[in-house]
C-alpha cells in the first residue's frame, strides 16, 4: 500500500514517524513521510520518501509573537499567543498537504497538527485515512487537556477538554474553509468535519506508552493508546570523538537541553553552567535550536550538537530538558530521571506526567527557572534512589511494548 504520513513541525514531530515508516516499509509498503524540509535528510536517512510541507518553526519562534509566545510559557495568557502563532503556521498548510497527497497515495496517516486538513485531502483523493498523534487531544475526565494542563476534577477537566478543542479548531477553520474551496469540496465547517470523524469512530492511535499515559475510560471506539514510536537510528552514525572522551574521563555527566525551543537561549546558558557546578555534577549541554553553550567552561562541561538521544541517554545520569513529548520518551526508555523546564504547548502537561511518575522531583517553568531551582531539582535526581529506580522500572515496562507493530496492524485493518 502507497501511505503518505504527513507531519508539522519540530524533529520531535518528525522523528517518531521515521521509526514508524521504517516499520511500515518493512511490512511491504512503500511509505511517504511529509515533512518541512529541514528534515529530509533524517526521512531519507530512515529510507523513506521525502515530500516537503514547508512550516519552519525555528523561524516562527524568532518572531515577536514567537518570542512573546516563549515568555509567557504555559500560562493562559501564554496560550492566547499560542493560538496566534498557530494561525501563522497553518496558514498554506493544507496546500502543501494536498500538493504531497498526489495521486499515487492510497492512504494518508496524518498527526495531530496535520489531521484537521488531511480529512479533507484524504475526502477530495477518495482514499481512507487515520489519525497518528503524538498529544492526547480528546476530551476526557481522566486527565487535565495537553493544552491547559491544570488538573480542575473529572467535570472541570472534561469541560476544559471541550473548550480546547474549540480553541484549537479556531486555529484551522480558516484555513479548512479555504482548502475544501479549492479542492471543490462542498463547504462544511470543520467542526461538523469532525462530528462526523467521531460519529464515524474515525480511527487515532496515540504513539505514547499507557504505562505513562493510561487511555481514558471515558473514550469512544476507535482512539487506542499504542505505545512510543521510536525515531529510525541514524545510518553510519558515530559519536564525536571530545564526546567520547570525556564520557569515559568521570562519573555520568547530567545532560542539559532543550531541543527545538528556539527562543530565550542566551538567559538559559547563563544558569545552565552555574546550576551544573552547585549540583556537583557533570555536565552535557546540547546547543540544540536555543544555541545553548556552556562556553569556556572547563574540563567538567562540555557543549555538543546533535547526539541522538538513544544513545546519549542511557550514559548519563539524568536529564533536564524542555519535557517535548519525544525527549520525555526518550529519557523515560534510558530509565534515567528527569529535571523537566517546560516552555509552551504540550509541554507542561508532558512535565507533570513525569513528576507523577515519580521520575522527576518537580518540573520548573522556564520562566522561572533559576540558578538555585536548577540546582536544587539536579542535586534531587541524582542523589535521591528513589527517582532513578521508578526511572528504571519504568523502562522495563517500555522496553517490552511495540508501538510502531500497532500501528502496522491498524493500517492493515485500514487497507481492508
């Protein structure tokens, strides 16, 4: 079958559908991965088809809205300028969906940014698709919405699940409205789009673990919890040599990151290397979209580019990242505890599983972060057992799931 997985996005929405396409592929279909084109290489890498949707996030997080967006963090306010920078992003999108559709494709998997568009690219080529999310966007008693992530009870939860979900179709009716114009579709709302999606039992698997994020009770048929989707590895990758070395010349370092989050990076490394030193550890810092350094700090921190994180993990002692959905994965399968810095989106709500799993001594937001937070938080992961042996039980139970083995079943129910 001719599948077309479609994302938007940071690596952390492009990297678990590489593992998910190489899967695919291996079962006998020729997979597609859409993605902005910053990522082809890592598409191709995986060996899979490369088709562009251009959405540069790095660039809309150097914008004003983007950096008013990063001060103001997971913050109901913060979420007045999320919405805001997701009508510039979305914005063209469904265009490049469609151009990426062609009529080769005979199923489209879409995630959670690409889904409401794809329906109606997915309704104009007349071929079946599903849903592949990364968030649990669906309204539930069970836990607070991904994008307000304040815990208000099983009414309150549910009812601000529903008011976000009305939030995040505001995003895209616009841009829905427009798609199914050109497409010659007939004009229906996206909300009655996705009515009919529900009524349907419109088929969404969520790449996390229900070992981390158990599937709601209160969900309809057809929403099912698969398991993390792991990025493909990396072809003839080798770790940097200074890396290496200073691995093997100390204790574990703890690592410090904070992946595709692009703004405030210059105020970050400022309290990185100071915290690192009160904690007593080692330290990895990643420069990641932030430019995060460490500088001229001495022989115990060192400052490195990309690393894959499935093989940097597991040799360090904990993880202080910005909690993205792929990181927090990525050191829950090392079994290491986590110091998670949240900034926006999904991200504190991502934190605060990690701190009710009992990895993480508590999740600080970014804007507030200090020195001394910092500090404390490290000095709690690596000296406190208690967050290492949950870490490491925890990756137990993941190591024995096959997310992406869901997925190839589900396609093949989806081929009929």
């Amino acid at each position: 079958m001719r599948l077309l997985i479609v994302t938007a996005g940071s690596r952390g929405d492009v990297g678990p559908y590489t593992g998910v396409g190489a899967r695919l592929r291996a079962a006998g279909h020729d997979v597609t991965l859409a993605a902005d084109p910053e990522f082809e290489p890592m598409v191709t890498g995986a060996g899979l088809r490369f088709r562009p949707v251009p959405g540069d996030l790095r660039a809309l997080q150097a914008t004003s809205a983007g950096l008013r967006l990063h001060r103001a963090g997971g913050t109901p306010h913060g979420l007045t300028h999320f919405v805001r920078l997701g009508h510039r992003m979305i914005d063209g999108l469904g265009d490049h969906i469609a151009a990426a559709a062609e009529s080769d494709t005979e199923a489209l998997l879409l995630a959670t940014s690409t889904a409401p568009l794809g329906y109606s690219v997915a309704e104009h080529h007349g071929i079946p698709s599903m849903g592949l999310f990364l968030q649990p966007v669906h309204p539930t008693a069970a836990f607070p919405s991904v994008l307000a992530p304040w815990p208000l009870g099983r009414v309150g939860n549910r009812l601000v699940g529903r008011l976000a979900r009305v939030v995040a179709r505001a995003v895209y009716a616009g841009a829905s409205r427009r798609l199914r114009a050109r497409l010659r579709l007939p004009p229906i709302p996206l909300g009655a789009l996705e009515r009919r999606a529900e009524a349907a039992r419109y088929p969404i698997l969520h790449g996390f673990s229900p070992a981390v994020l158990p599937r709601p009770p209160d969900w309809r048929p057809g929403l099912e919890v698969a398991g993390y989707w792991w990025p493909a590895p990396v072809p003839g990758w080798r770790p940097p040599a200074a890396l290496v070395d200073f691995l093997a010349d100390g204790p574990p370092p703890v690592f410090v990151g904070f992946g595709s989050m692009a703004g405030d990076g210059e105020r970050l490394s400022e309290l990185v290397v100071p915290a690192l030193r009160r904690a007593g550890v080692r330290g990895v810092v990643q420069s990641g979209w932030a430019g995060l350094s460490a500088g001229r700090a001495g022989p115990d921190i060192i400052t490195i580019g990309d690393v894959p994180h499935d093989w940097l993990f597991p040799r360090v002692t904990a993880v202080v990242h910005h909690a993205g959905s792929g990181t927090s994965a990525a050191g829950l399968r090392a079994g290491v505890p986590a110091v998670p810095v949240p900034m926006l989106a999904d991200q504190p709500f991502w934190a605060g599983r990690l701190v009710a799993l009992g990895v993480a001594p508590r999740a600080i937001p970014a804007r507030r972060l200090t020195v001394e937070s910092l500090a404390a938080a490290i000095r709690a992961a690596v000296t406190q057992p208690v967050f290492a042996r949950r870490a490491r039980a925890l990756a137990d139970r993941l190591a024995t799931e096959d997310g992406a083995g869901a997925v190839v079943r589900a396609v093949e129910r989806l081929a009929g």
